[in-house]
RNA sequence: GCGGCUGUAGCUCAGUUGGAUAGAGUGACUGGCUACGAACCAGUAGGUCGGGGGUUCGAGUCCCUCCAGCCGUACCA
C-alpha cells in the first residue's frame, strides 16, 4: 500500500490529465504528441476542489487552443470511475479542478493504522548512510541559546531523515585542541595562580574566558592538586589544567544534552586527528595533489585556485568568480601547528573517506558561512566531492534579549545565558518546540523573561491538548459506553462528511509528504507548523462534531478518526523530540 | 568593497517545483460551557508582500537594480 496518499493522488491527476489529453487527440481534437508539463496543485481555496491541474493553460501554446478549450475537451475525455475522486470542474482561465471521494477518504485512516508510529516512513533514503554533525560546542564552557537551537535542529533532521529510511548517525565533534583550548588553559591557570597569589598579583589574559564557571575549574584544580602546580613549568602547568578543564566540562555537556533529550551516537575527539597523524597526513595529500605552497614560513592551501574550479563548475561565469575577492587559506602556521582549518578538512575527510558516510551534514551556526565553501572545495580538491556530499545546514544566530533588549552574548565575556539555566526554568518540551518554530535561516529573538512567563503561550500546549483531549475523549468512551477504538476496516469512512472531518483525513494524509519536505529542505520547523495545523483542525472538529452519539456507525467513525489524529500528534511530536501527554 | 541571511497585517511569522480572492498565531474588539477537557471554538478589524524595472496567460515566489537591518570577510575556532 502507498502510505502517501497525497503523492498518489497528485500521481492520479497527472496520468488522468494525460490519457485524457491522448485520447482527445487520437480522436483528432487536439494534436497529438505534444510534451505539456501541467503541473498539480493543491488550491488554497477548497471550492476549488482538492487538486488542481494547469495542464491547458500550460499547453495552450502548443495545441493551438485556448485553454478553455482544451480543458473542455480534457473533460469530455476524462473517466473517473474507480479513481480517487468523484468529481472534476473546469474553473477559471482553464483550471481542472478535482474532487476527492470516498476511495480515498476509505483509505486514509487505513494508512494511518498501518503505519502506526512510523506512518509516514519511506525507502527514499534506503541504503545511504548519513552523518548529522551538530551542536559541536566548544568544551570551554557551557552550551548556550545557540546550542539550544542547533541541537533540536540537528536531533529532529536525524529523526526526519531516519523516517524517510535513511542509515543515520549522530555525532559531536569535540573541539579539544587549538587556540581555544590553549586560551581555555591560560584562563584557568590565572585563576589558579590569582587564588594562591592574590587578585591583584597576577594578570588575567585580556582574551581570556571571564565566566565563573573558570574560577569554579581552577578552585576545583586547588582544591584537588593544593598550591604545588605553582612551582611546575608553565607548559605542564597548563597542559594538566586544559586536561582537568576539558575532563569536567564535557560530562557536564553530556548530561545537559542528555537532559535535553539529544543522544549522540559518538563524541568524535578532535586530538585524535592530531595525535595519529591524519592531519598531517591529510595537508601532505593535498600538497602531493599540487594544491599547497609555502610563503612567509607558513604552507598554504591555494583555495583560491580550488574555489574558482568549483565556482565554474557550478556554472558560474568567469566574469563572477573574479568579481570574487577568492583568498588562500594557512594549513600549517610559521609555528608548526596546524589550523582549524587543517583538521576540519581531515574530520571530514575521515567521515567521507575513511569512515565512508555518503553524505556528511552540519549544522554551523550563520557566522561560519564563509567556511562552507572554502572546506567543499578542499574536498572537491582531495577528490572527495565535498561540493556535494558535504551540506551545511547554516543557522542563524539566537539574539539573546533582556527586557526586550539585546544583550551580548559570548563565552569570553560569560554572560551567555547556559542550556542548564534554561532547562531549569522551561519544560524540556517547551524549549525543544520554541527552538524548533522557525526555519534554520531566520535569526530568532530569546527573551528568557519572557519565555518562562509566556510558558503556556507556547504553541507546543496547543498541540499537546489536543493529543490529552483525544486521550480523555477515548477513555471516557470506553468507560461509559464499553467500546473501543474499532480498527479502520471495521468502520465506514463516507460518514465523516462535515468539512471538519474532511479537513482533518485530509490533514492527517498529508503527514507523510510533510515528512518528505522537511526531508528534503532539511527543516524540521515544519514539523512544528504541520502539528498546530492538524491540533487546529482537530479542536474545531471537536467543536463542532460530537464523538459520542446514538448513531454506533457514526460514533466509530468519528472515534477512529479522532485516535487516528492522536496517533499522527504522537508520531510527530516524537519526531522532535517533544512528549506526547494523556493528561496535563 | 566583496559575500551570506533577512525585509509579507500593530507584533511574531507561514506561504512547498510560479497559479485562482496573500494566510495563521498573537494583540484589540464581539460572542460561545447544566453537552465527549474553555490550555478550546466562532466572528469583526487590520496589507502599496521594502522601492523600481523585467520575464509570461499568470509573480510574494524567477531575473536585474536600488534601499534597510543582522552576520562574515584571521598564521581564531
């Protein structure tokens, strides 16, 4: 059975379309042969029927008619018994305007039990293997709105992909090597040696992290090792303190995702790369592959020369790419380390390569746009085909507001507001559908004050009523009148025929398309937008039908209808990670 | 300068390969519970889709251009 009653009926009008349009020409009304693309819609207004074609208008060029015209004769030639729908109208410039019936509305809430909590799943992705990298925030401190948003983003598209059949694999790349650990030692360090020392002896580093949760490391460090660290070397003294940093931070990273409901599949350490040698080994393959030289004691990548083969290649003109300031990037530095840069191109060399994911998938916050391409064209360079295996989910930045007015947010000057701070004062549900309300490329405003005060005004309690009203509604029926909810071949579906009814089959069918969308956008929100649809469609059912009736056909009707949307709100909310309640 | 994102109702935002009279939530106003959960529903009001050109049967959607806001443009990550 095709579960995506949606596509098969979109598919119906198409062929219906065609094979009128093939007889009306073999009985030489029209010229035959013609290739016309006429699309399938569904109309915003309902007294245009469910689906719409603009076959005549499309092809009123090629056949010579008006549209008008060539939709009459599509009409004269069109049968629809045993189809989908009941009836068709030409409407306007020359729409064809369809209607469904009962063959379909019969078969929704069959698909709907069918399917159960994995309706809606498809094989699109069967067989290929896909990495979701996500939140990856730097263990130098605690994790933020951003975070926040990044997780739900990341953790729904696995899910979304996951339904649609995909092999996926959810990872965190852990930051612990570089600059910023370095900065996240010497900021320790200083507390350290401030808290034996005194305040005023000992200087912190001007861009060294300000928050608290430093001092709290290095009082933790004294408190554990005393006052002998003083006497060691600095760089032992700082490499034990990046290690006793990193060690208590990143449990702490994994309880608060862990608490946040985002379970990964591997905490992928970043000094692995470094310590086994795949970064070096990886800048060597590009410099044996021509793509390095070295200047001012640095060895540089030539992106420059990577990007504008990729830029042509994706059909830009000569003329654009030079308009482009294109500039190389620094792998190895005059010091000796290596950049970021160096082992992001090795991370995702081993996701493409060694660990062989067909498609790697990030979600980077907005402000990392300019990297995406740069790291496509290096993979491009190793032959990896990163311009197309690797894709970058960019999310605009949360702007953190107090009172509605913007404060700055940053981990140096550690006034960021923590993951853990907000789970302490919102439901784990509540965040999760806040943070997964808007598109990745919106920026989002987040007014802590005024997300614990609007608590009930966010929608996700709009969605989960409906879920606990149809859970009291079917209880209450079992207990009053000692039926259960009858299985969809027991019931007869031509009786929900109010336009309530009608807009929730149609609702609940289109679930599995909307799955298919997010998919294929890589947007989850939608999932959030859908859910208040079909929790909207439902309360004005409730409304204006009632469940328990005299009539028994009717009373299964609308009870089956009214668990098959409880069964739909439980497998999206699922989805993004957000509970379905019997009660609240 | 160059590049990315954004601009739709007072506010927050939808608008799916271009389709018919541009939608929803929220705020405002008016109604609806002795009936399966009122955390709900119904109704009213609110628009030069940032401006201007172009493409075509048809543009919020595609192209060009201009304007405004945010972000990026490191031998930081």
């Amino acid at each position: 059975m095709c579960e995506n009653l949606i596509l098969a009926a979109r598919e119906q009008v198409a062929a219906l379309t065609q094979s009128a349009y093939e007889k009306a020409a073999q009985a030489g009304l029209l010229p035959a042969g013609a290739q016309i693309r006429g699309q399938v819609d569904i109309p915003k207004d309902t007294a245009h029927g469910d689906y719409a074609t603009s076959f005549a208008m499309a092809g009123a060029k090629a056949l010579g008619k008006s549209p008008r015209e060539i939709a009459q004769l599509l009409m004269d030639h069109m049968v629809l018994e045993g189809t989908y729908f009941d009836k068709m109208e030409m409407a306007g410039p020359g729409f064809l305007n369809f209607t469904l019936g009962k063959h379909w509305f019969s078969e929704v809430l069959a698909a709907v039990e069918a399917g159960g909590l994995t309706y809606g799943k498809s094989c699109e992705g069967k067989g290929k293997r896909v990495m979701v990298e996500f939140v990856s925030a730097n263990p130098t401190g605690p994790m933020h709105m951003g975070n926040a948003r990044g997780g739900v983003l990341g953790d729904a598209v696995a899910s979304v992909l996951e339904r649609l059949g995909y092999e996926v694999w959810r990872e965190f790349y852990v930051n612990d090597a570089g600059n910023q650990i370095h900065k996240f030692a010497l900021s320790i360090d200083a507390r350290y040696r401030q808290l034996i020392l005194g305040e005023e002896a000992v200087e912190f580093p001007a861009d060294g992290y300000q928050g608290e949760d430093i001092r709290e490391l290095a009082r933790d460090f004294r408190a554990q090792f005393g006052d002998s660290w003083l006497e060691k070397s600095e760089e032992e003294r700082q490499e034990a303190m990046a290690q006793f940093g990193l060690k208590a931070n990143l449990p702490k990273m994994k309880e608060d995702l862990r608490r946040y409901k985002i379970e990964y599949d591997e905490w992928f350490l970043e000094s692995t790369l470094h310590d086994s040698g795949y970064v070096a080994e990886t800048v060597n393959l590009l410099t044996e592959k021509g793509w390095t030289y070295e200047a001012e004691g640095a060895l540089w990548l030539r992106t420059s020369g990577l990007l504008r083969e990729k830029y042509l290649r994706e059909g830009k003109t000569p003329e654009q790419v030079d308009k482009l300031e294109l500039k190389d990037d620094v792998l190895r530095r005059a010091n000796g380390f290596y950049t970021y840069f160096a082992a992001d191109i090795a991370y995702h060399r081993n996701k493409l390569e060694k660990r062989g994911f067909d498609t790697a998938i990030n979600v980077w916050g907005a402000d990392h746009h300019g990297h995406v391409h740069r790291l496509q064209a290096a993979l491009d360079g190793l032959g990896l085909d990163g311009s197309n295996r690797l894709v970058i989910i960019l999310m605009q930045l949360v702007n953190l507001l107090q009172d509605g007015q913007p404060v700055r947010m940053s981990k140096r000057s550690g006034k960021a507001i923590a993951l853990h701070d907000l789970l302490d004062e919102v439901s784990v549900d509540a965040a999760r559908f806040f943070f997964n309300a808007s598109k990745p490329t919106v920026a989002v405003d987040f007014d802590l004050d005024l997300a614990v005060r609007e608590d009930s005004e966010n929608p996700v309690y709009y969605v989960q009523y409906a879920h606990a009203r149809i859970c009291s509604l079917v209880a209450k029926v079992v207990e009053t009148k000692g039926i259960s909810v009858p299985a969809a071949a027991e019931v007869d579906a031509t009786l929900l025929q109010t336009p309530e009814e009608l807009a929730l089959l149609k609702t609940i069918a289109r679930f599995p398309e909307e799955l298919k969308l997010a998919g294929r956008e890589l947007d989850p929100s939608q999932i959030n937008r859908y859910l208040v649809a079909l929790a909207g469609d439902f309360h004005r059912f409730y409304n204006s039908c009632r469940c328990m009736v005299d009539d028994p056909a009717l009373q299964a009707a609308r009870l089956k209808l009214a668990d098959s949307v409880r069964g739909v709100l439980e497998n999206g909310l699922n989805l993004i990670g957000v509970t379905a309640p019997e009660k609240m």
